[in-house]
C-alpha cells in the first residue's frame, strides 16, 4: 500500500521520497482514458518549487489535495485512496497505483536538462510525459510552448494532481508569488490519458511526438517490456526520450542498467547518459534517440 505522510498538515512543501516501498499484486493491463476535464468547481492552491535557479514551478499545496484526497475516498471504491493517509504500507501497489502523488528527485534532474535546450525550440513541440505523476517535466514543456500529453496509470493521479498543477502553471502572473489560487480549465496544449502502457497506443498516433519525458518508471522490471516498445511506437524516427531514474532500486526488481540492457538487446535506438549524480544513491538522466 502507497503511504502518504502528513506529519505536519500546515507544511504545504512538496512531499520527496527516495526508494519506493512496493507491494506486489497480480494484475491485467488496465485500459487506457482520455480524460476530458471540466472547469474546476473550487479555486486550487499551489506553492511555488524552486527546482534549479532558473526554473520555478507551481505544486498543488499538500493541504489542499489532502482534501480533495478525502472527498475523493468518501465516494470512491478504490481502497487505495483511503489507505494513502494509514501510517505503514507501501508507496506503489503494483498494478493499482504507481506513486504519482509524490514529488520524485529524478523529474527535478530531468527538468535541468531540460533547461539547456533552448527555450524557443519547444513551441509546437509534441511531448509526451509517461508516468507523470506530478509532471514537473512535462509542465517545463508545457509553459514553453509545448503540447504536452501527460499520462499516468491513475486516473485519480490525473484528476487531483496532474491537472490542477497544469492549472496552476499556465494561470500564474509572470511575477509568480510564492502561492496562488488558480480556477480554470487546462490549456488546450495540454491533454490527459489514463491507464496501462500496454494499452496507451490504442490512444496514440504512431510516431506522433517529438519528445518522450518519463522519471522513476524503471523499478520493476516487469513493466520494462511495456514502457519501451510504448517508446518506439510513439516517437517520431527524429525524436529524443529523456529517461530520469536511479541507477539502482533496492528492494525492487529492475534498474537502470536492466533496461539499457533490453535497449541494447533490441538495437533500433542509441542511450547517451547526460546528466549524473554520484553521492548517495546514483540518479542518471539518458537520452534515447533511434539509430539512423
């Protein structure tokens, strides 16, 4: 079971974790959504992340999505949700959630490399976010000029998270505050699909977009069939992926080096590793491009 912690419900900061706690369920490929977003009902509140010097993205206050977390768990079957808020469990219950409430420090890595392209490159741009969860990357994208589908394998993710933080970043004045209260529908540049790899194609137009974002997607290695061959079928023949991760997952049962080995087995794309970090726990951004 996902645990959420709210040791202190005044501290809206952005909720870190580091190794994903995992319980192992069997599962079938759930079919994906296209979500079609209504205007918000109530104002959301976001605070403002400083993820490198020059980049500040808003997050949907904790408090503020506690609460809708609660409204959501009152009228919903999905047990999952009530269990976010218990004290002992599991941040992923593999094949129910996948850990998209919390903020994981490999999207903060992928939004700095990001960064070093030029600003002026991403208008128009299709970008795809897998595993999006808080989408820090893929709102990067978005405020640049991008049109961004962000997917994710929960819906709620999606509904509670996702979209209100698009919300927030497109709404906010060009002198951001440290918080605002934002109430609107998502751009029009911005589009939400819910459910497994294994079925997002059917919702995808092949070799449609021009970059493929994901962060901490490679920690079971069950799934890592799925995430690549969703990979090539969506990139264009021209496209980058940017894949954020740590080298190693304890506890879990894939790793970087186990995907850039079914990379390499399979031998239609080039991995390039731009951006690392040594101390700790090794993170790694790559970047993956088809061999010409």
């Amino acid at each position: 079971m996902f645990k959420f912690q709210f040791e202190n419900e005044e501290d809206d900061s952005p909720q870190h974790i580091n190794q994903p706690q995992i319980k192992t369920t069997t599962h079938d490929a759930a079919p994906s959504k296209r979500l079609s977003p209504l205007p918000s009902q109530t104002p959301y509140k976001g605070s403002l992340l400083s993820i490198t010097p020059k980049t500040q993205l808003y997050q949907r206050d904790v408090a503020d999505l506690r609460t809708s977390m609660l409204q959501s768990s009152a009228s919903s079957d999905e047990s999952w949700i009530k269990d976010t808020f218990n004290e002992s469990g599991s941040d992923v219950i593999l094949g129910r959630y996948e850990g998209g409430f919390k903020t994981w420090e490999s999207s903060l890595d992928l939004v700095g490399v990001l960064e070093r392209i030029d600003d002026a490159w991403w208008s128009g741009k299709n970008v795809l976010e897998l595993g999006c969860g808080q989408a820090l990357p893929g709102m990067y994208c978005l405020i640049h000029g991008a049109k961004v589908t962000f997917q994710d394998y929960n819906e709620e993710v999606l509904t509670l998270l996702t979209l209100p933080n698009t919300i927030l970043n497109t709404s906010s004045p060009s002198q951001k505050p440290k918080s605002i209260t934002a109430q609107s529908q998502p751009p029009q540049t911005a589009s939400f699909i819910s459910g497994d790899w294994l079925t997002t194609p059917t919702l995808l137009l092949p070799n449609s977009f021009d970059v493929i974002l994901t962060a901490e997607t490679v920690y079971h290695a069950e799934f890592h069939a799925r995430l690549f061959e969703l990979i090539k079928y969506a990139l264009k023949p021209t496209g980058s992926v940017y894949l954020a991760a740590k080298t190693n997952y304890f506890g879990c049962t894939g790793s970087l080096p186990q995907f850039r080995a079914l990379v390499a087995q399979d031998g239609s794309m080039e991995w390039t590793t731009v951006f690392a970090v040594t101390e700790t726990v090794r993170r790694e951004v790559v970047k993956m491009v088809f061999k010409q």
